[in-house]
C-alpha cells in the first residue's frame, strides 16, 4: 500500500490480546463502506439499515478460519465449554452423547471445532467496513469497477456500529484459540479471534467489522446522523449521483458532505474531493 498505513502495524501489534476499551482506542474517527448501485443499495439508504451477513455467506473460503483448543483432556474440555459457550448453545454440546467423545480429545477438539463454526454461522451477524475511501482495489471489487458509491460513518458517538466493532487481523496461518488461556475467558475474545482473522492476502482492505449477536442475513438500523459523507467514483454516473443526492436530501439525513473520487495526476491513487 505504498506509504499508507494504520498507525499501528498489525503485523507487529495483534489486537486480539487487547480488551474493548483498547480496541476502542484504535478506532479510526470516520470508517466507510463500498457499494455498486443497485436496489439494495438504494434500500440501504432510504432506510438506514445495513445488512449483517451470516459468515457462511462471506466470498473468501479462508475467512474466519481459526483453530479453537478446547483441552487436552476430558476436565479440560468441560470446564472450556462452560468458560465458552452462551447459555442457549451449551445443550447442544453438553450432553451426555457428544460427552463420551470427551475421553479422546483429538476426536473432541476436531468435532467441537466443526460444530463451534457452524453454530457460530447461524448465530452472528457481520457488516464489513473499511480505514479509507481511496483504495483503488476496494472501488474495482465492490463499487462496480468505480461506478458505485462509499458511504462514511462517524465514529465519534456511541452508536450501533462504534458500538459492536473489531479491528481484522491479517494472518499468514489459521490463529489459534486456547481456551485455557487467561485472556480467552468470554465470547469476546472468541469474537475477535473467529470474525476478524483473515489471510495477509486481503490486508489492503484495512478493515473493521462490526458484529452482533442477534444473527445474520438481515437488515440492522443505523443512526442516519452518524452518516456524514457520501463519496461517488470515478465512473459513478451524474444521473446516479443525482438520484442518490435527491434520497439523501429526502431521507432525514442531517449531516451527509458529498464527495467525489478522481484520479491524480502524478501517482497511483485517488484523491477524494469534496463536491
């Protein structure tokens, strides 16, 4: 990426061992979101809602990729799942069919890993944001090649997203999860660890997610005050960036600037200007 970069460097600084209020601390002051234009573009915008995904449903194989120790021994095994689990999942894996698993706990901790993902698929939801709103591979993949839209968030307030929000931390192997150990005591801990491990791969995302416990493939409301800015692309039509100005204008948003990407003149980036 050139000379841009987090002012920490996560290869160096693993955030997962940090608690909220630290991580709190590394949020940036703005995050933004890349959009094509299409209907639920559209929605998203008069509504005020952004949709959670279901992790299962993320484009990366390799996302959220961890390897969870639960123990390495049966003791071990049963005192982790009460450390770990929701109330409501502990039937589920606390029962005396998958308790006789418990004595080898090879087989144990593979079925347990298994079983932990897709519980997890089905019981959080995910909406993924980025540092910037000049990363040209970010336009190319989810704006339609510069022809869509970047919506800006402020972070500055206690809010849905400032408020269930985790940095991603970028990995050349899976990371592990031990249970056991001091810091990995809550759901938290897990959450950092399952939903924001991703491979060194997808780094210039510089991304941020935020996370609920309420479950994906649904619509979840923002504060329409906490979106300030609107950047359009290089490519973004004048008869698209009117329509979303007229919605913007029309739906209750007190606080958007409207912004334009361009290329510039000398280097390899874009400069975002406001309009």
């Amino acid at each position: 990426m050139g000379n841009r970069r987090r002012e920490y460097d996560l290869t160096m600084f693993d955030t997962r061992n940090l608690d909220r209020q630290e991580v709190l601390s590394l949020l940036p002051r703005t995050i933004y979101k890349y959009f094509s234009i299409n209907e639920y573009t559209i929605r998203v915008i008069e509504e005020g809602r952004l949709w959670f995904s279901s992790p299962k449903s993320f484009n990366d194989p390799f996302d959220c990729k961890v390897s969870i120790n639960f123990g390495s021994n049966k003791k071990e095994i049963i005192d982790s799942l009460d450390k770990f689990l929701p109330s409501e999942m502990i039937p589920v894996f606390k029962n005396p069919d998958m308790e006789r698993f418990f004595d080898n706990p090879v087989l144990a901790n593979n079925l347990l890993n298994k079983m932990s993902a897709t519980a997890f698929d089905d019981f959080l939801g995910v909406c993924c944001f980025s540092e910037m709103a000049d990363i040209p591979l970010m336009w190319a993949h989810y704006a339609n090649s510069h022809k869509g839209i970047c919506l800006e968030f402020a972070n500055d307030q206690p809010c849905f997203i400032r408020d269930n929000i985790i940095p991603v931390n970028y990995y050349s192997e899976y990371p592990e999860f031990v249970i056991q150990d001091e810091n990995s005591n809550n759901l938290y801990m897990f959450l950092m660890q399952l939903i924001a491990s991703k491979s060194y791969d997808w780094d210039y995302e510089y991304e941020w997610r935020a996370i609920t416990e309420q479950g994906g493939n649904t619509l979840y409301e923002f504060d329409k005050s906490n979106l300030i800015g609107v950047v359009f692309g290089i490519n973004t039509e004048e008869s698209t960036s009117n329509k979303i100005r007229s919605i913007i204008e029309k739906s209750g948003y007190p606080n958007v600037v409207f912004k334009k990407a361009f290329l510039s003149e000398k280097k390899y980036q874009l400069d975002i200007r406001e309009i």
